[in-house]
C-alpha cells in the first residue's frame, strides 16, 4: 500500500476540534483591542483600545479574543508578558495580530518572554512578529513551560533574534505549529526541557522556517553560549512528532533531533546545518526530504553525519523513504545506525539518494541492525568501502547484495551545496531517473508532484 497525501494525518482528532472550535471562536463573548495610540485607562474596545498587550491579556476571560493592532510594542517588565486565560473545547482564548502591518512585540530587560502559555489549554495565538529590542536582552518568544500545557494553536508568527528560544515547551499535548518563521535564536528555534508528563505528545509542525539557530546571543551575531542550538530538538517525548513541509537550515546544531518515541518528518530540507542533519533517538519515519551541507561551509572534520539513529530500547523500527542526502565534508559516517550500542534495530531504505563526495564517510550500521535496501543509489567516490554492517564491508561492486535495484554511481545533482544553497534536481542523465520502486512509497515528491503509478518512479526526493 502506498502512503497517503494527507500531511495532518497524525492529528487528525485534533483538526475536527479544531475546525468546530474555530466556527465557535465568531460567539466569543468578548473582543479587546490594543492599539499604539490607545489608553490602558480606555475600554478596549475596537474604537478605544488599551495601550499595552500584557494588560489587554489581564483582562481578558476564557474564551475571549485579544486583538494587537499594527505598532511596535516595547515589552519590558513582567505586566508586559501576555499571558491569557484558557479557553475550552467549546470555545477557545484567541490572541491575535491584526493591521496592515504585522504587529511587533520588542522584548528587553532580560524577560523571560513575549507570551507565557504554562499551564494553558486551547489558546490559538496568530499574526505576530517577536523579537529583541534592538538587540536588547530578551530571552524566549513563547514560553510553555514550566506547567503542562495542551490545545495550542500557533500560525503565521515571525519570531526571530532572541537570547534563548524561539518556542519552549516541556510538557504539551495537542499542539501545532504552522506557518511560521522561527529564526536567530540563541538556544534553537523549537526545543525546551525536559518533560515530567510525556513530554512532547501529539504535536504538528507544518509550513515552518527554522533556521539559523545559534547566529544571535545578546544583541550580536552569535555564537550562542549553548552547545548545539537546533532547529528542533526535544527531549525523551511520548510523541506522535510530525514535521511536514519544513526548511531547517544555517543552524549551529542539528537540523532536527527528536527523542520522541514516534517521529515522522516528510517534504522538508534540511541544509547547511554545522551538526547533525536529522537524528532519531526512537521510531521514526524520514520521507520526502532533502538533506545536504553538513559542517555549513566549515571544513573542520566533526563527528557529525547527515542522519544519526541511536535508538536506546532494542526493536525500534526506522524507515528512510525518497531521500536525497548529500555531504562533502566526509571524514565522518554518512549515515550510522547503532553506533553505540548492539541493541536490535529495525531499518528500511528504500529510493534513496545516498551521496557522499568527501573522503571516508562511509555508511554504518550496527551488527544487529535488520536492515532491507530497495533501490537507492549509493555514490561515495573517495571511499573504497561504501558500507559497513558490523563486521561485513560492501565495496560499491558488491551493492546489488544488498537487495533489488541497489546501484552505485554519480547522480548528477544540478548543483551541490556546502555553505550554499544547492539544486538537488536531478539532470536528465542520472542513474536515479526511473530506476526506483513504486512499492509502499509516498505517492507526491518533495515539491508536491504526483509520482508515477507503476514504473518510472524516480530515486531520490524529487520526481522529474
């Protein structure tokens, strides 16, 4: 059976309460305004609105709606924090930017951030820009921490050139982040600590930029204090994790590193990123993505590779689908699975492009890793060894060994990327055209084109 096109389907409970809570937020009982040229004194009201956002949110009941109008809003005290009420199934707390422009919540005196969410549940927060005070001490844009929160909607946000993170959370269910360019932050785009009650469960990423984490600490180009500042990275999470229709890129850590016990991350890419490209601590899903310019244009040998697994519980199952991952810096694994353990592992490869053009970077797996290759294209031409599995070593003759349709040879990428942004189409004459199997794969590419039915069904995550 091949997979479906339906991104959300992880969350599809969700989306149906969503959608009802949605048509009922028209009922809520009350609207506030803020406005640049309002009066704290004033009623809120469309015609005399408040002046500051964090006391139009102290005013606020479950169920209402706070509206930011366009301006430049300098939060520098605990009163500034927007911290609404929680809404419910029946109607949910609204906290949105509205206006020809998209209003800016500029944080300074080291707080500890725009919007707090501890503790909340369905609260949907939209159309805002976050971001230091000219370079100001300001920590993190949301803050769902330290208490559980869950049924939280977060859209069309910037959020960007802060200390720490981006959006923090340890403990939350139910929530989804769409469409939103989280970037410069100094602890990483999406992450926080861990949790005490699962951890991440349940959460969608969708339509998002997270990027170039790490390149910003204290009104300065970076580097961050923190040791590896991802784009996202969780803690130990009961999961489901889904991110769709992402770029991660330029960040200082990993592109994405999820320890959530189910992970499914599809049409993204992930590049230019200094670590990891995506690492997998338990069960997880890679489809439909790109991934390429480990080291971020640093030539520095790491212990870094394009993908990482390192399950800790012995049984986890791993798919790798329609990827295309590409590394020049090599000196490192491409791809390991089980490097520090001898636990039993599942893995399937299947249509993927596997290039690795600098020297000894051959893939790894574990000697009790269970793996079934189908049709990917290995090329690794400063390798003599193209893959190790525990103590057996395949030269590129020997990949047919493998499984069906496992080929080597160069597949003509348009143009490669290390530091820079490459073009991972495929030129006419690649090996990967046509050469893949149409079994149990998605049915559209990256870029969202259907895949053929039956043959003619590429490698890689482009379909030509």
């Amino acid at each position: 059976m091949r997979t479906g096109r339906t991104v959300i389907s992880l969350l599809i409970g969700l989306v149906l309460l969503v959608i009802g809570c949605r048509q009922r937020v028209q009922l809520t009982p009350r609207s506030y305004y803020v406005a640049v040229t309002g009066d704290d004194s004033n009623p809120g009201t469309m015609e005399a609105p408040f002046r500051s956002p964090g006391y139009g949110a102290a005013q606020m009941h479950s169920g209402d709606t706070l509206v930011i109008l366009s301006g430049r809003y300098v939060l520098d005290s605990y009163e500034d924090i927007i911290i609404p009420p929680s809404g419910d199934s029946e109607l949910w707390t609204v906290v949105r930017g509205e206006g020809p422009t998209r209003p800016v919540l500029a944080g300074r005196e080291d707080l500890i951030c725009a919007i707090s969410l501890s503790g909340r549940q369905c609260v949907e927060v939209s159309g805002l820009e976050i971001t230091s005070d000219s370079g100001a001490l300001f920590r993190q844009g949301i803050d769902l921490t330290p208490a559980p929160a869950s049924f939280v909607l977060l859209s069309d946000l910037h959020i960007h050139h802060l200390d720490e993170f981006g959006i923090n959370a340890g403990d939350v269910q139910w929530l989804e982040i769409s469409h939103s360019k989280i970037t410069h932050c100094g602890f990483g785009a999406i992450g926080g600590p861990a949790g005490y009650r699962g951890g991440w469960c349940n959460v969608l990423i969708y339509g998002c930029t997270l990027s170039y984490s790490g390149h910003y600490y204290q009104g300065g180009p970076g580097p961050s204090p923190y040791s590896r500042p991802d784009g996202f990275g969780i803690e130990a999470s009961d999961g489901p994790v889904e991110i769709a229709n992402t770029v991660v890129e330029h960040n200082r850590g990993d592109g994405i590193d999820s320890k959530a016990k189910n992970t499914w991350v599809h049409e993204c890419v992930i590049a230019n990123n200094s670590c990891d490209g995506v690492k997998f601590w338990a069960a997880a899903k890679l489809e439909n993505s790109l991934i390429y310019g480990r080291g971020d244009g640093d030539t520095t040998t790491t212990p870094w590779a394009a993908i990482v697994i390192d399950a800790g519980r012995a049984g986890q199952s791993f798919s790798i689908t329609n990827v295309t991952v590409d590394d020049s810096l090599g000196k490192n694994y491409l791809l390991y699975v089980q490097y520090d353990n001898n636990l039993k592992t599942y893995l399937n490869l299947t249509n993927n492009i596997l290039s690795g053009r600098g020297p000894n970077s051959p893939i790894y797996l574990g000697s009790r890793v269970q793996p079934v290759f189908r049709h990917n294209l290995f090329y690794l031409p400063r390798n003599q060894i193209v893959l190790q599995h525990g103590s057996r070593l395949y030269p590129s003759d020997s990949l047919h060994l493998l499984g069906p349709g496992n080929i080597y040879g160069d597949p003509r990428f348009l143009a490669t990327g290390f530091g820079t942004t490459g073009n991972y189409h495929l030129d006419v004459a690649s090996p990967a055209i046509d050469a893949g199997t149409g079994d149990s794969v998605p049915e559209i590419d990256l870029e969202g084109r259907n895949r053929p039915i039956g043959s003619g069904y590429d490698i890689g995550c482009y379909e030509q």
